[in-house]
C-alpha cells in the first residue's frame, strides 16, 4: 500500500515516511500494523507478517461514505474523514468535529461484540457515534439478529434504524420496528424518507417529528396453534425441539395453555424466544431467559427494556 497512518493520525505515503519518519505506522483501511518497506526504488507499506489481512473497502461503502460526506459539508459542517482516536485503535468513517459526532457507515457483517467494543470506543472517547446500514441490513422478511443489533430507541419513534443506500440520494428511516410474535420477521411500523439537498438543521428537526406507524392486528392463539402444526410438517428443527421438550415431561403440543402464546408483537432486541421460555416455566423447568442484545441504547432505554421478559410473562399469565 502507498499509504499509511502516522504516530500523529497524519497520512503518509512510503517516499514521505522514509525522508521523514515518524512510527509506528498503521493501515488506514483496517487499523492493524504496518511496516515501511522498499522494493527497487519504491517505498511503500507492507502489514506484519502473521497478521490477519484485512479485506479493503467495497464500492458502495466508499460511494456511501462519501454521499455523506458531501451533504454534511453542503451544510456547512466542515466533515472530516477516516479521523483517528484512542492512539490509531479506531477510526471514524465520517466525523463532525464540532458537533463531537461519529458517523459509521455499516455495509458489511459485524459481530455483536465488534459493535459493542467499537461503540464503548466512542464512548471512552466521548464521541457520540451515529450507525447508518447498508444495502445488506435491509429489514425484510427474515429476522435478521445482524440487524437487530443496530437497533436504537426513543420514546416517539420505538425501535428504529438508518439505511442508507444507492442512488444514495435520501436517507431511510424504519421506525416501530418490532418482532412478528410468531414467526422470525420483522414488522416494520413505518419507513420514512429524507431527501439529502435538505441540510443537517432540517434533518433534525425532520428526525424529531412525529412519524406516525401502522397499526398491527394482533395474532390469536388459534393461529399460533396453526403455525405449529405448519412447522410440524414442514420438520422444522425448532419444532422437533419443541416436542422433545414437551415429550420429556409427559406433555404434548395441545396442552401448552393459552397464556404461553405472545400475540402482539415482540421488541426486536431480544435474543430467544419469548415463546419457548414461557413454555419453559409452565413445565416448572429453568427457563431461558430472552436477552437484550442491543449496545446502542442509551442507558435510559436500556433501563426501560431490560426488564421486559419479566413483565412480559407476568401479565401473560394473569390472561
């Protein structure tokens, strides 16, 4: 690579590091450590040996990044790119310095612990960081945990996420996202749109708006029973599992009670099924308790959500 971070967060190329050095060195791309070295009569950087490669940026996440970019400085921000904190551990897609925001643009997978080390990164460094997803976080159909983990909250707009993808012309907002009680989907309360040739006052103010959601028919505990006969045919594995569990204690599928079954949709930052805990404890077994998988709710709502399960099988069992 031709390039490469210095001691001072400063990018250097190979020839300007030789005249002027000033190590250690990393990779701009993926933060890992680099050396300078010289093939013929050209200086370039070269990763350790040993270490892992990393995998260089896609098209659409440096086109997204800079879309951004261009609509922060169009409202007069001054943005600043790839912007060093924590000694050269982590770096910033798109920063607004005066505003002391992080912008991260997530195209690619990213494990949960990744998410939660990168976000107490800011924290530390007392950056308030803004997750915007790509084209592959979509919620559609499918329940996907990789989404769900991106999940922010605030009282006027539930559960919510930012797409951001091509034209690259607007940001999306998917707001009241909850989980299908039954099933592994996603239930979207509501997408709205804004356009970027609106400045960054606007989207605030746009953000802080009222976004009204749909409404959502509540399941019934016929249908539930309906779904599991569906799975039953289907072989499904979370169904044998369910049988087994039931088998084990002299049960079958038509004595589970009525109270075990949700029937309104679910938040969709919790790990597990909050129908097989529930079953859990009417067989009088420990259960598995569904866990809040979301680091970047603030403290306040992870305080408002951490206790749901709890309060959530007390009022079904008073059904």
């Amino acid at each position: 690579m031709k390039v490469a971070l210095n001691q001072r967060g400063q990018l250097q190329v190979g020839a300007e590091a030789n005249r002027y050095p000033c190590p250690p060195y990393t990779c701009c791309d993926c933060g890992q450590a680099v050396v300078l070295r010289r093939r013929r009569e050209k200086w370039y950087f070269s990763h350790v040996q040993g270490r892992r490669p990393h995998v260089p940026e896609s098209e659409a996440h440096q086109a997204g990044k800079a879309a951004l970019t261009q609509w922060l400085a169009a409202s007069g921000l001054a943005p600043e790119n790839e912007r060093v904190i924590l000694t050269g551990a982590q770096r910033i897609d798109v920063c607004v310095p005066s505003l002391i925001l992080a912008g991260e643009y997530q195209c690619s997978p990213l494990a949960l612990t990744a998410l939660r080390q990168r976000h107490q990164g800011y924290q530390m460094a007392n950056w308030r960081d803004w997750w915007i997803l790509g084209e592959n976080y979509v919620p559609q159909q499918r329940w996907q945990a990789q989404t769900a983990q991106f999940c922010q909250y605030s009282p006027a707009l539930g559960f919510y996420l930012y797409l951001f993808r091509a034209p690259y012309r607007q940001l999306e907002l998917w707001h009241h996202l909850t989980r299908a009680p039954h099933k592994s989907q996603w239930i979207a309360g509501g997408c709205d749109r804004f356009a970027l040739t609106e400045d960054w006052a606007h989207f605030q103010r746009w953000h802080n708006a009222p976004h009204p959601s749909r409404p959502y028919s509540p399941l019934t505990v016929a249908a539930w029973r309906e779904h599991l006969v569906w799975q039953g045919r289907r072989r499904d594995p979370r169904y044998q599992q369910l049988l087994q569990l039931l088998y084990t204690h002299g049960r079958q599928v038509n004595d589970v009670p009525a109270w075990c079954f949700p029937l309104t949709p679910l938040p969709p930052v919790f790990s597990g099924s909050f129908f097989i805990w529930a079953v859990q404890h009417w067989l009088g077994i420990t259960p598995v308790v569904p866990r809040l998988n979301a680091p970047l709710l603030s403290i306040a709502a992870q305080k408002k959500w951490i206790d749901f399960p709890i309060h959530w099988l007390h009022q079904q069992q008073g059904l």
